[in-house]
C-alpha cells in the first residue's frame, strides 16, 4: 500500500513537473519574441518610420523602429480591437 502511494505520487509530481516546464519555455518564448529587434522596410537605422521624428538611443539600443509615442497609439489600437 505505501509502495502504491509512493510511485503514484512520484508520477503526479513528474506530471506536474513537466507541465511546469512547458510553461517556463512557452514564457520564455513569449519573451523573446517580445524583446527581440524589430524590423522595418521604411527604417533608416534613426528615425520613427512612423512620424519620421529621430529615435532616442535608449529606442534605437532597444532595437525597435518607433518613437515611444507612435507605439503607443499602436498598442492602444490594438487593444481596442481586442488583440
């Protein structure tokens, strides 16, 4: 009886392990799709290919192609259409 406790617990807790992995690397992955650089055919490596107006360093180390104003009108848009 102790045996059968023991080895059902050691699949319940191998199950819960490996969904807590499959979580971790889909967070992960989310992740890195979110921070990787992003890029545009219209970006000349400074300025917003939205409004045009020149990119802070902070933006451009980040390496996204939009003022913090124009991504922000993006967004917003976006979660108005529930995405």
């Amino acid at each position: 009886m102790i045996l059968e406790e023991v080895e059902r617990t050691a699949d319940e807790s191998d199950r819960a392990s490996q969904i807590e992995f499959s979580h971790n690397l889909e967070c992960l992955d989310r992740i890195r799709l979110m921070t990787r650089p992003e890029s545009h055919p219209a970006f000349d490596g400074a300025h917003c290919v939205t409004c045009d107006d020149p990119l802070p360093r902070e933006r451009l180390g980040l390496g996204r192609v939009r003022c913090v104003t124009c991504q922000t009108t993006i967004e917003r848009a976006a979660q108005r259409r529930g995405k």
